[in-house]
C-alpha cells in the first residue's frame, strides 16, 4: 500500500482462512469493506457491519476508510472489536465522478485498497455500496478474469412470486443488469455459467433452472445472440429452461434469468419502481376516503410481508461476477440493514467457492464461456 | 374478390368518406373488421360490432367473415342493422398457424378480404384481434409502407400513473412492441416519428413528449443505436424528452416510449403480468384471513379503480403503423367491450388522418426517418 499506513496493518490480521477467496469451511470468513462509498458513506457502512459483528456469524470485517471518519463513527455504534478492524485509505470515488480518471488519481481510495487487500489474500471478498462503474473498474484492476470467461456480469436478485431452492428464497437471480451493455451469444453463455455457479451457492440449488429473457417461448423468437445462445444452452450441462418472457419472469418459473446488461437493466428498473408505485398507490387510496385507511390497516399484516419480500435490502446486493475474487456491489442507497445483509452474501460466496464453482461451471460447458 | 361473392357486396356500400383512409370530418367512418380473428371468433367481434352498432357514434363496421357463422351469431344479439354490413370471406389464419404459406394457401382468408376493402377505399380502417403476424403480413400484402418510412411498428398503450391529454387519458404508448426486434438508429427515429404522430391523435395532444427507454438518462448510454437515435432527436422537431429508465416508464414521465421492438415486447409482457400478479396477491391475501378479506372489500372502490385502469381491454388494441391505411391489432383474447374499443380508436384514426399526420412529421424530421 503507498501512501498512508494502515492504522492496523492487514498483515497482522488473523488468517484463519484457506487462501485468497478460499475459506476452509467453518472458519472464519475476511471480508474488505469499502466503508466510504454509498449515499451514506461511514454512517451506514459502519453500523452495518458493527450490526453483523454483534451476531454468531463467524466473518471479520475490514473497514476501509478514512480512518478519522470510520473511528469517530465506531464510537456511535456497538460492536464487538474483535470482528471489525479498520484500514486507512486516503479519498472515494463518487457517484458522478469519472471512474477511471478518479481511480488514477487516488490510487489509495477506498475502494482500490479495499480490493488489493482481497487480492493480496488479506480479505475474502469485496463489498461495496460506491460507484458501480468504479467498482467495477477496481476489480479489474486488482482482480483476474477468470479463465474461460470473456466478460464479467453484475448479477441481481428480484422479487418472485414463487420460491427458489430448500431456503424457499422469495427471489430470484438476474444477469446481466449493466456490466455488459450489449452482448453476444458467447456472453449470454458466460453469464449462465456464472449466474449457475452463484445460484447454487447462494440459494442452495442443486441444479438451478436457467432460462434468457426473450420475446416469446420458441427457441427461434428473440434477437441472433438469443436464438445462437438457446441452441447452444440446450445442448449444454445446466438446467437449461428455454426462453421466458416478461410475465414468467415475475412469476419466478426459473431460478436465474439471462439476458443483457441493457435488458437486464431495464427490467431491473422497473421491478424496483413497481413497489415505487404500489406504495404511492397505497399512499392515494388511504388519502382518498376513511374507508379506505381502515381496509389498509385491516390489510397491514399482508402489506408488512409484500413489503418485505419487494424490498431489495434484505437480498444484500448484486455479484460481480467473472473475477477470480468475490466481490459484491451493495445498492447506493443501503443503510446499515442492506451493508450487514451484503456482508453476508460476500462470506456465503466466498465459503462456497464462487471463483472456483464459476471455473468448473465454465470448464463443463466445454471451456470457452 | 376471388371465390367467394360477398354476402353483400362491398361495392354497395354507402361510401360517405372522404376517400381511401380518410374521411372527412363528421361523417361516417367504415371499419373493416376481422370477424374471424381472435381466441374467440365470431362470438366475440360480432358482440363488439353489435355494441357499437347500438351508440350514438358515426361508424359504419363491414363484418368480415364466414356468412353463415356470422349471420347466426348476428341473430344472437342486438344490432342496428344500418350500421352493421356482412362480407364474406373464406378461411382463417389462426395463432399457431405460419403466417405466410397460411396466407398463400387461403388468399381469400378473413384478414385478407378485410385488408383488401381497406386498400380499395370500401373501407377507411381495418381492425384485427387475429393472430399478429397474418395482420402484418396482410398489411404489407395489401397496402403501400409511407414514403420515408423504413419499417413498420406495432404501437401498445400501457397503464402510467400520470395522465397524459386534455382527457386525461391513464396510458402512454409505447413502440415498437414487436414488428421490429433488432431496430437501427434510422427505425427509431422512424418509431418516435409514428409514435408522436399517433399519440397526438388519439390523446389530442399538440406535441406529445417522446423519450427512448434505455439504462441511464445520459445521452450517451444505451446500445449504439439508441446513443445515435439520442443525438439526432435531440436535434429535431418532434418534443425530445431524452432517455428514459425502467421506473419513469411506469410512472409516465412522457407521453410516447420509443424502444425496438425486443424490448418493447418484454416490457409490455412484464406489464401485463404485473396486474395479474396483483390480482393473485390479493386473492391469496383474501384467503389468508377474516381481516384481509373484510380490509379488501372495504378498498372495493380504490381497487376497482385501479383494476379499470390497468385494464388492457379499456384502450382498443395496438396500431400497426408505417403503413397508408389504418391498422388496428386487438389483442388476441378480445371480448366484445375490448373489439368495440379497437373499433372506436380504429375510426378515431382514420378520422384524424392518421397517414397523413405521419406522413407529414417523417417530412418534417428531414424526409427519412
């Protein structure tokens, strides 16, 4: 690290791990958190990750920041000292900055730092709430591609309607939602290895249905990357469910969906502003008449659980996935609750092996994904 | 007419228009309507025609179809024989069916015979709830694709929360939807040109704000095609509002959505299925307690409301546009309310010369859009 010294040094962090982005299960799991980035900078990163050291989890966090700012606000929160130490960094990347050119310019920001001490098998995996394209950007420079896969993919879990996996998960994965714009057959093949190998991870799934969005069920119907990744997918090894469409997807027939990282955004959007809207909604009818507000508090205890499952915070963010280390993008808007549930994610992935899953995913889709 | 004589002669027809696809003002509009088309056939297009037959509006509707089935369930329902007139046809192409070989093989087909009064002046509009590509593909057979116009789209009225026009009309629309899946720049300007045209006759809206749907509200994101279409509409004459995301979309930020025809058919998709998500919340809600179901029927009236609104079958089908007749695609599980609609808005086109208005904005974005 140039520059600043670590207020504690990484390397004298206990290693209780099996090598980078390897855990041994059982043990504890390291996980670099980029504690300047997202909307509320320390005073969500911190609290989230003192919420997760109060808990019987065996992870330790590394708070990288500023470490004035990250130490005046550990003094605010309860937290257990043994599960949370803090590494200097000096500047962040803001949303609105340009990623790259910020990222020459501070080579110690938060995120850099925090992805070099993954790297450098200081930490096992990566969790931000910063600028995805700095996060991004980050990973790439610290981190390989591994092989086999010609374009990462940031992944993103939505509300279904029905479950997933032993857990009975409440949603379901996405991928591409805007790391890859747009992408070939190729791509699409890469994000359903990828999208597989995280899915069983993460929701326990043996075998998870895969599926690309597309507009229409017949393998011929979509644009050519979609009509060449179909007839490739369906000769290949995973649970290849053919294509859906927009109203299966929320329904939540698959386990993973495919598509771009323009569609995926798109559809990714609009899912989160439906909730948006079904709140206002809500909101207009209660104003509307007294009727009303008594039939929505008659109605709060099914409110209360369709809030909870819409509500992206409790899913602890999107994968960035194709790297040979975890790394997990917490939304910009996460306040402690979404930092804690992202840590969690990242230790889960890590225990699994996601780098490893991806690599043999990759491999028996004949190499090239 | 090959084949068949018609029941009654479309040459017989009382023409009051003012010529091929556009009458005047006041007057009578004939819409030539598919009556074998749809999941429900005759049952359901012959009711619709009927509907209408029976309100004070000026449409005169020529029922395409096979005489016996049509004149037997004419003799079912209430009708204002003045306004309702027979044609015979032979033959149907149905969902499933290959459009094209369909077509060749029964050139005298109901959709075929509807297009053909349509080009030959007996009638100014032509509507459908037949399978879609036999509509586009009679279309294409039967009438002339707009000088600049480069490809045809296929246009859906969606539910927004903000309303749009004088009438305060709950919907925007939304092109292309699916007769174009991979569009250039050059479609796009073409769909927003049909779009603008379209939206600013049925919402009576003198400039109606157009927006292409895409991942940021930057100008330069986006596929290629979408950045390019960015820059030359923000150049031109039409109510440029810039990028739109997944969110602004359902709230209706803007009066027309520009997007190819892959992602509007997935959009529209997920939009579909969202109201029929909800109305399955809510059964299961009903069912889950006394409480729910009793707070349900107390927001009776606020559902209904949003029912009605989210209602497809309210907005009267989907318009083929590009081409210099009037097109009207109803959906394909049209009951008679939804045909009656598309009927309406069929007439409402032709009235406000539809061709004419789009004819006249592709001139003024520079003669080729």
């Amino acid at each position: 690290m140039r520059g600043r010294v670590p207020l504690q040094a990484p390397a004298a962090i206990p290693q209780a791990t099996g090598g980078p982005g390897r855990p041994r299960g059982g043990q504890v799991v390291t996980v670099a958190l980029d504690a300047m980035g997202g909307d509320a900078g320390v005073a969500s990163t911190v609290e989230g990750a003192a919420l997760l050291s109060r808990e019987e989890v065996p992870v330790q966090v590394l708070l990288v920041g500023d470490p004035i700012a990250v130490e005046q606000q550990l003094r605010q929160v309860r937290y257990d000292p043994q599960r949370l130490q803090v590494v200097a960094s000096s500047g962040v990347v803001r949303g609105g900055d340009p990623p790259r050119a910020t990222l020459d310019r501070l080579p110690d920001c938060s995120i850099a730092v925090a992805a070099r001490l993954v790297r450098d098998g200081d930490a096992d995996a990566l969790v931000s709430a910063g600028d995805t394209g700095a996060v991004i950007l980050a990973s790439s420079d610290a981190f390989r591609r591994l092989e086999g896969v010609r374009r990462a993919a940031l992944a993103a879990v939505f509300p279904t309607e029905q479950r997933h996996g032993p857990r009975e998960d409440p949603f379901a994965l996405m991928l591409d939602v805007g790391a890859t714009v747009q992408a070939t057959a190729e791509d699409l093949l890469g994000f359903a290895a990828m999208g597989s190998a995280y899915s069983a991870i993460i929701s326990e799934l043996p075998a998870p249905r895969i599926a690309l969005l597309s507009n229409g069920s017949e393998p011929s119907k979509g644009t050519s990357a979609i009509v060449e990744a179909h007839a490739r997918l369906a000769k290949g090894p995973l649970a290849f469910a053919g294509n859906v469409e927009g109203v299966e997807l929320l329904r939540g027939t698959v386990d993973v969906i495919v598509c771009d990282g323009f569609l995926g955004n798109v559809v990714l959007k609009m899912i989160e502003g439906m909730s948006e809207i079904a709140r206002d909604l809500a909101r207009g009818a209660a104003e509307s008449s007294l009727q009303a507000r008594i039939g929505l508090s008659m109605l709060g205890p099914e409110l209360r659980q369709l809030r909870a499952r819409t509500d992206w915070k409790r899913y602890g963010g999107a994968p960035l996935l194709g790297f040979d280390r975890v790394v997990i993008k917490a939304h910009g808007r996460s306040e402690a609750r979404a930092i804690r549930n992202a840590i969690k994610v990242a230790a889960k992935a890590a225990e699994g092996d996601l780098a490893g899953r991806i690599r043999d995913t990759v491999l028996a889709m004949g190499g090239s994904a």
